[in-house]
C-alpha cells in the first residue's frame, strides 16, 4: 500500500473494500488519562446514484467503516444517521459500542444524531433528547423557519479512565433557517451553562466560525472551540465540507467541537483522509484529544 501524506491531507491508494486497522491514523487509540472525541456528519444514504457517483452509500460505507477502524475514538458524535446505518456503524465499531439518540420525527424515525461511545471506555450515566424548538419535550416539532424537525442529543457519562463525569452534546443545526441556527445555538448554551462538569458540544452547525451561533456559543455559552483552542493541530486548515472534493485549505468550518473550562484541548484535526481518490462522507470528520480536569 503506498500512502501519500502532505500537511494533514492522507490519500491511501488502495481498493475501498481493503478494510484494515493498520491504515495511518491521525490520533488512534490513546490512553486511559486522555479522551479522543470525533464528530463526523457521514451524510445519509440517497437511492438511484449512478455506478461511481461519490455518494453512493454502498461504496462509501466501506470507507466509512475503514477510517473508524484506524482512528478508534472513544465516543463519536454523527449527524444524518438513518437506522440502517445505525445497525451497520454498530456492527463495525465492535461488541462494546453503544448508541443514544432517536430519530428526529415525531414518531421517533428519521435522521439521527447519535452519540456512539465505547463502555469499555464510557459509562452511560443518564442521556435525554429534546427538539431544537420552542417546544423542546414534543418530538417532531419545529419553530424558528426551520422545514425539518431538528434535534439535540445530551449524554452524561462518567470516564472510566479516569472516574471524572463528563456531559456530551451533539446536535444537526438547520441548514437553511438563520433565524433557527441562532435559536439553536441559544438553546445549546443554555443546556451547556448549566452543567458544572466537563461538557463537550459537538455537531455539523451549518454556518461558519465567524457567524452569529458561533458568538452566542463562544461567548454567552462560556464554551471554546477545540480547534482554537487546541495546544496542537494536527492538520491543515481544512474546510469540514467538502462535498467529496479534494480537501480545500482555508474552506468553511461548519463543523466543531467545542468544550467549556473543565476540559483541556491537547490536540486537534480535520481529518482529510482520501481512499484511492474517495471520501467516505461529503463531510471530513473533526477529531480533538481532551483532558478533563480533576476537581
């Protein structure tokens, strides 16, 4: 296998169905006194794609399914999962992962946005969903100019590495309402102020790193974008959307982690990595390695 490597951006020229945990990774497995997290919008299966169009779920879930096998994350925030690959991401990561997080409907199917986590890792302690609404408790619901339901995932979990909690937020913002990413990120910091434990916000948010859901986060909601903050980052600038093109530097970050002061950000990365030309997602997955401080 020949793997070219230049400022973050991996392509690994072989086959998609070659499915190894050897690839190169850009974190990997860590230690117990550290969390590797990741949040990926893996971008949910569309019918009737032509042979070879990059989208094509039954080409990319190979990819998918190859690039977790290298970088083994001990919790994982996706967006746009629908349950058919829920049950394919479960079988892949292995007997120990587990999901919370229900579609995104009023009867509970649809789009997801799970929170996968290992238990070998992760105990679940207590999880809740609510609607980004003005009736969060009422599944399916929608306010704000948003077409389509749209949801916030919470976790709380206490590491086993190192016996600390440690909250988990992962949400899908509107992609076309401005209005409704503003009432959004509103309603996110209030679900992440009121926690006195380490809390990390992730998700695909639609908009920039200069928008006004950014501010409201980094500002009102007392939380630090990983990237930002990160002691190191791991790869280029990338933008987070691609749309299955070669990675572009300086592109739109619409994707983040984001952490408050309970949580140090060792590392960073938008991992940018290509298999014989393809990516596995129109997104690139966002990785950071925190360290949750003690009391």
């Amino acid at each position: 296998m020949a793997t070219v490597i230049a400022h973050g951006y991996r392509e690994d020229m072989t086959t998609p169905s070659d499915i190894s945990a050897a690839d190169p990774a850009l974190i990997g497995p860590i230690g117990p006194d550290r969390l590797h997290v990741m949040c990926w919008n893996i971008r949910r299966p569309f019918p009737h794609l032509a042979k070879r169009h990059p989208d094509r779920w039954e080409d990319r879930r190979w990819l998918l399914i190859r690039l977790l096998a290298s970088e083994q994350p001990s919790v994982i925030g996706m967006q746009e999962v629908v349950p058919d690959q829920l049950h394919i991401l479960r079988a892949a990561l292995g007997p120990s992962w587990q999901w919370v997080g229900y579609g995104r409907n009023a009867d509970h199917g649809g789009e997801h946005c799970p929170i996968f986590y290992d238990t070998d890792r992760l105990r679940l302690d207590s999880w809740k969903q609510v609607a980004l609404s003005a009736t969060p408790d009422i599944p399916g619901s929608r306010s704000w100019g948003n077409m389509i339901p749209r949801v916030a995932v919470t976790a709380r979990f206490t590491d086993l590495g190192t016996g600390l909690p440690i909250v988990i937020i992962n949400t899908h913002f509107d992609h076309l309402s401005r209005k409704s990413r503003y009432a959004s990120a509103r309603m996110l910091s209030e679900l992440a102020v009121v926690e006195t434990d380490a809390v990390v916000v992730m998700g695909d948010m639609n908009t920039t790193a200069r928008s006004m859901p950014y501010r409201y986060l980094t500002r009102e909601g007392g939380l630090r974008d990983s990237w930002v903050v990160a002691r190191s980052r791991l790869t280029e600038a990338w933008g987070t959307y691609s749309g299955y093109r070669p990675p572009k530097h300086g592109g739109i970050r619409i994707d983040w982690i984001l952490v408050n002061d309970a949580v140090e950000v060792e590392s960073a990365g938008i991992n940018a990595v290509r298999f014989a030309g393809a990516a596995a997602s129109d997104h690139e997955p966002i990785q950071a390695v925190l360290h949750v401080k003690k009391e």
